[in-house]
C-alpha cells in the first residue's frame, strides 16, 4: 500500500478504497465506493459511508499499462 495514507477522512467520491475498522475488522480491505456514498462489506451487506466508523486509503488508482 506504498503511497497511501490512512484516515479518517471519509471518501466523498466513488472509486476503490482500503478500509481498515475497529477490532472487527482485524486486517484491512478494499471496498468500493459508489456514487451515492454506499459500500459493500465483505458479508455482502450495504452501508453508507458516513456510518462507518474506521480509517481509509485511496481512492485507489488503475495499474498502468
């Protein structure tokens, strides 16, 4: 994850993120992010991001060719 920050900073636009939470969520994930503020946890559930109470990273950028 080299050139990515955490924070608590909520993601307000789409796009691929790490997430890391609270003891919950022992390792981090990436989630994705949708245009109106939702994301998928990994159990299949939806949330909006405003609720989530964790730290995050990215958005994440596309490998280049």
């Amino acid at each position: 994850m080299t050139g990515y920050l955490w924070t608590k900073t909520k993601p307000s636009a789409a796009g691929w993120y790490w997430f890391r939470g609270s003891a919950n969520e022992p390792d981090p994930f990436i989630v994705q992010v949708d245009e109106v503020g939702h994301f998928r946890w990994p159990d299949g559930g939806f949330q909006e991001v405003t609720l989530a109470k964790g730290e995050w990273a990215g958005p994440i950028k596309l490998p280049e060719e």
